[in-house]
C-alpha cells in the first residue's frame, strides 16, 4: 500500500499487450529491427535536453534514407527504437551514423574525446558500438514495444509509462493502439 507503483501490473500489462494485437501486423519479417544506442558518458543527459536536435537529425537522415520509428523511447543517455526498413534494404548502420553525426555537429564540441577518435576527426559524443536485434515474428516486435514504452520506469526516472514526454506511447494513445 502507499506509494506510487513502480510497475505495471499484470492485468496492465495484458491489456496493452491485447491493444497491440492490430498494431504489431505492422511487423514485417527481416526489415524490423531494435537498437539501443548509448551515449559515451552514461552521466550526461545530452539526449533529453537537446531532444530538438535529435528530433532534427532523426527529419534529417529519414529523408535521404526512409526508415519507419514504430516505437522509440529517448532517455538522458540513451535511447531504445524499433525501425522497420524498407524492404530489401537492411542498411541501419548508415542510418545511426548519420543521426548520430548529425546530432553531434549541433552540439558544442566540449565532450572528452580519445586519441584514438581524434586521430580521426570523430567526435566523442555516443558509444561507437549499439546494440541491435532483429525481430523474429509479431510476438517479439510487440514484447520489444511494450519494453521501449515501459523503459523510463524500469529506469525509475518516473512512476508510470505516461509520465514520460520522450517517448511513442503517447502517439500509440492517440492512435488508440493502448487504452
Ligand atoms: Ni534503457
């Protein structure tokens, strides 16, 4: 009793995963992918506080390279996103590297960079290696969402998933795919 619940419940959690019945069919086999990609230094909030930058930068790159955000999450330091490709095309890495590159150059060059990167001319904003997951059928594209949306909680940045601004559960709200 007391307290605000840290956790979604059971039953929550099985309503949403019923609401997103319709809304996994978007799932399209071999083209639908999970990232988790970290910034460099963990104790830093660059992504939340220069979330237009990111926002930009994800316009930017979506427009040469198309790519679908089915579900995203953005925290202080990191962020999680399903992406469905277009078909026959499974070309992510170019995608994060030119988000990524993108968003660095809007932000002020201050951050500790290694000789390694300096040598050449990278900057030292995100970790070069992120983490990534192909989604295997419609079971694992909806646990995968259902994980992006509940991420700020198990993060414990806020007590319940509509409390975070930075992330797709709202638009899935009002597209009526949660309730
Ligand atoms: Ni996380």
């Amino acid at each position: 009793m007391g307290g605000a619940q840290r956790y979604p419940s059971r039953f929550t959690m099985l309503v949403l995963r019923i609401a997103m019945t319709d809304y996994r069919r978007n799932f399209i086999a071999g083209g639908s992918f999970f990232f988790t990609v970290n910034l460099a230094e963990r104790r830093l909030r660059l992504l939340t506080e220069h979330i237009d930058e990111l926002r930009t930068a994800f316009r930017e790159t979506r427009r040469h390279h198309p790519f679908t955000t089915d579900a995203m999450v953005v925290l202080p330091d990191h962020l999680h996103a399903v992406w469905t490709l277009p078909e026959g095309d499974a070309d992510f890495a170019t995608r994060w590297r030119l988000i990524k590159s993108a968003f660095s150059r809007g932000l002020a060059t201050d951050e500790r960079i290694s000789e390694s990167r300096a040598a050449k001319g990278e900057r030292g904003i995100w970790q070069r290696r992120y983490w990534e997951h192909t989604i295997r059928d419609e079971n694992d594209f909806a646990r995968h969402v259902d994980y992006i949306h509940i991420n700020p909680v198990k993060h414990r940045l806020v007590p319940r998933v509509r409390d975070w601004p930075y992330s797709s559960f709202h638009r899935m709200v009002k597209l009526g795919i949660y309730p």
